[in-house]
C-alpha cells in the first residue's frame, strides 16, 4: 500500500525528465514523464496525422457543404480549408504547449479546469469518441487495403490492421520516431506526386461556383483538427520543450491537413466521376496503386493514436492501471467493432465533435493562459469548479443553435429552441467561431469572478 501510495503522489506532481531516444513512455501515471521528443519528432508525428484517408473524401463536404445543391468556387472551398484549418489547429498547439509544460496527459489537465471528480465527464466522452475513432479507422485501412489488393478477404485486411494497432502502442515513442524518420518522407512523396498529376488536367475556373456555404465548410475544416484537442497533450507531454510541441503541432498538421484536402478536392473537380469513389480515381493514376498503397499503410498511425490514447484517458480514472495492458484489450474491441459494426454519417460525426471539443478547448485555453495563469492542482484531489461547466455548456447551446447538424431528431430539435428563443441563423455566422467566443468571454467572466480556492504551480 504504502508503494502504491507513493506512486499515486509522483502522478500529482508529473515530474518530466530529460531523456534520450531509448526513453518510452512509462506504464502507469505514477512513474517520473520522459521527455525525449524533438521538434522534428513532432513534425513527423502531426505531419502524420494531418493526412488521412478521411479527409480526402471529406473534401465533399467543403466543395458542397449542405450535401446538394451547386459547389463551392475553387476560391471560396481554398479560403474555407485555410481558415478552418487555422481555426482548428491552433487550439491543439496550444493545448499541446500544457502537455509539454505539466507533463500531464489531455484528460489529467482536466482535473485543473473541472477538479479531479468532474473532469471524469469529459474523459468518459473522449473514451467513448476515441474508441469510435479507431473502429472507424480500422474499417478506413482494411478498405482501402482491400481496393489495393483484393486477393484477401476484408476481415483478413481487419485483423492485420487491428494487431499492428496493438503492436504500435507497446512502444509508443519508438513508433513516433519511426513515423518520423522513414513513413513522413514517403507520405509527402506521395502527396506530391498526386497534386502534380491532378494539376495536369483541366481545372475548372477559379471563381466559377458559389461562395454559399463558406461557414459551414470551415466548420467541418474545424471539426476535423479540432477532434484533436482531447489527444494532443498525450503526446506533447514528452516533447522536449512547450515551443517544439507548439510548433509541431501547428506547421505540422496546418501543412499536411491542407495539402490532403486540396488534393482531395482536385480529385473531385477533375478524374473523379463518382464522389464517393476518390480511392478509385488515385488508383487510377499511374503508379496510383502503389501511392494509394502507402497511404492506406500510413492510416495507421491513426488507429494507433486512438487506441493509445484511450488508454491514457483511462488512466485518468485509474492512474495504476498498466497502459500496454489497457492498450492491447481496447485494440481487441476497436478490432472487433470493425468486424461487426456500420460506421457510417461520417460529415454528422464531425460536427458533432466540433460542437463539444470546440467550446471545451476555449475554456482550457481562456482559464490556462489568462485566469489561472499556469497554476492548476492536477491531483486526484483537485476542488471541484462547478462554474467552469457554465461556459462549456454555453459554448455549446451557441454551436448547434447555428449549425445543429444533419442527424434528422437531433436538428429538429434545436431549430424548435432557435424558434423559441426568436434566433436566426445569418449566412455570416459560423458555428465554431460563434461557439468559441462566447465560451471564452464566459469563461473570463466566471475566472474573474470567483478564481480557484486551490492552485497548486505546475510547469
């Protein structure tokens, strides 16, 4: 007892140590936090994850946003992924600067903005979205595994994806490096050589279309990286310094993300006939299968971020519990679900995430940076601060007042509480701007109001 004890006070305090390339992660969250993660370490790992075969086939959803109707201009789809992209983005650096600072992991900080019992409610959500993420992503790869080579069944390409899923998150570090020295290379060989070839054919003017819809392109550019916002600390906590895992996360992503829409969107604009049939007109370029191929390898770093990081996130409810162990039984139910469950209403998914992580991450940041000033008591004893619910929820209610998204119930719903309250929509709202704002200036307002009784200095 008294070990454990000892380790669960080491896992209040988070203390980082500078490490070496041979450093991985500890098993439980009572062990001293390496810190070995370069800046180029960082590059590799977001560039990685700015690229997903999901994001090219949601460039539909920024060239037409509503689902019909006529596209978006060339002009108009560019500015939307650019500012979305930037909107999304930055909250994730910035709450990767209090990974690399505290040493605590994404759901842990919240035991500062919420205390140690209530910051269970967003952990019990990003547990349940993050598993959902990896079903989804294993489902991605044995697709697209299965195009390239159909030779094996589907549930064959299922299990190999799930146990190299399993087997990344046993050494996590060593497969961002991996990630970083040979598979980052290849990705934007492969990116490269698609752009160029889709320039080659005829572009539709740039200003042809409509500029209709603009906001609700970048929210689903937003939705897409801040999904990212409940993660990035369980990685940014081993960088060596706030400014690499800052920079990383923002070059890194920003370049990769926006570079996968654009070729996503020439391919709707120029060889592929059937918008849900992008795959089929990358493998249709020359040498598209091996590209293609590469890409679908590449998804799993997208799996594996889901899995580890769900078992990181339970580690918030139980800080002992061993992350190989956790991380090997969620990689056999994320293995499973892909077998047997219909992920689908992938645009509806996005949004939805937006609408929670979007005004969660302005609360983070706005307490943070301006109220608590750096200060947090990340114990398991930490004060609950029942107020900081106030401007979450109001982030919240503004986000599906102008976009409620398409899930029939769900949006009826909110346009009978948008009538209530005599709101309208404009054309010049955006739901994730809207959304933020209004949870920050609440937050200030509340910080202002009444700090926290209990602050302890971390990082």
């Amino acid at each position: 007892m008294a070990t454990d004890s000892s380790q669960e006070t080491r896992a209040s305090q988070f203390t980082v140590v500078a490490s070496d390339n041979r450093a991985e992660v500890p098993n439980t969250l009572g062990e001293p936090v390496p810190q070995p993660l370069s800046l180029l370490d960082q590059f590799g790992l977001w560039g990685n994850l700015g690229v997903s075969l999901l994001g090219f086939t949601a460039a539909i959803f920024v060239l037409q946003p509503s689902g019909s109707g006529p596209y978006l201009s060339m002009a108009a789809a560019l500015a939307a992924l650019g500012a979305g992209t930037v909107l999304g983005t930055l909250p994730v650096a910035l709450v990767g600067v209090l990974g690399a600072r505290t040493g605590a992991p994404a759901m842990v900080l919240l035991r500062g903005l919420f205390g140690a019992r209530l910051s269970y409610l967003p952990t019990v959500v990003n547990i349940v979205q993050c598993v959902g993420w990896g079903v989804f992503e294993i489902v991605t790869i044995s697709t697209a595994a299965h195009v390239v080579a159909p030779a094996l069944p589907k549930w064959a390409y299922v299990l190999i994806a799930g146990a190299l899923t399993a087997a990344l998150t046993i050494r996590p570090l060593g497969a961002i490096r991996v990630l970083r020295k040979y598979a980052t290379i290849a990705v934007l060989v492969v990116l490269a050589y698609l752009f160029v070839q889709l320039l080659r054919h005829p572009l539709p003017a740039f200003t042809h279309g409509t500029w209709s819809g603009f906001w609700a392109a970048t929210d689903t550019v937003v939705g897409t990286s801040v999904s990212w916002v409940p993660l990035a600390a369980d990685y940014t906590r081993h960088s060596r310094s706030p400014r690499a895992a800052f920079t990383g996360a923002m070059v890194g992503y920003s370049v990769t993300q926006v570079l996968c829409y654009v070729i996503g969107l020439l391919s709707l604009v120029t060889v592929a006939k059937d918008p849900n049939d992008i795959f089929g007109a990358f493998i249709a370029l020359p040498v598209g299968s091996l590209g293609f191929a590469i890409l679908a390898a590449r998804e799993l770093d997208q799996s594996f971020a889901d899995v580890y990081s769900t078992a990181v996130s339970i580690q918030n409810l139980r800080p002992l519990w061993d992350r190989r162990v956790l991380a090997g039984v969620i990689s056999a139910l994320a293995t499973a679900g892909a077998l047997w469950l219909n992920i689908a209403d992938y645009e509806n998914f996005l949004t939805l995430l937006g609408s929670v992580f979007v005004p969660l991450s302005a609360v983070l940041i706005v307490d943070y940076f301006l109220i608590s000033r750096g200060k947090w008591d990340l114990s398991q004893r930490a004060g609950t601060r029942w107020l900081m619910l106030v401007p979450w929820a109001a982030g919240f209610v503004m986000f599906q007042l102008v976009n409620p998204g398409y899930v029939a119930a769900w949006a009826s719903a909110w346009t009978s509480v948008a009538s209530w309250l005599g709101f309208t929509v404009q054309s010049w709202m955006s739901a994730s701007i809207m959304s933020f704002v209004v949870a920050a200036v609440i937050t200030l307002a509340v910080g202002v109001g009444r700090r926290p009784k209990t602050l302890l200095p971390n990082g």
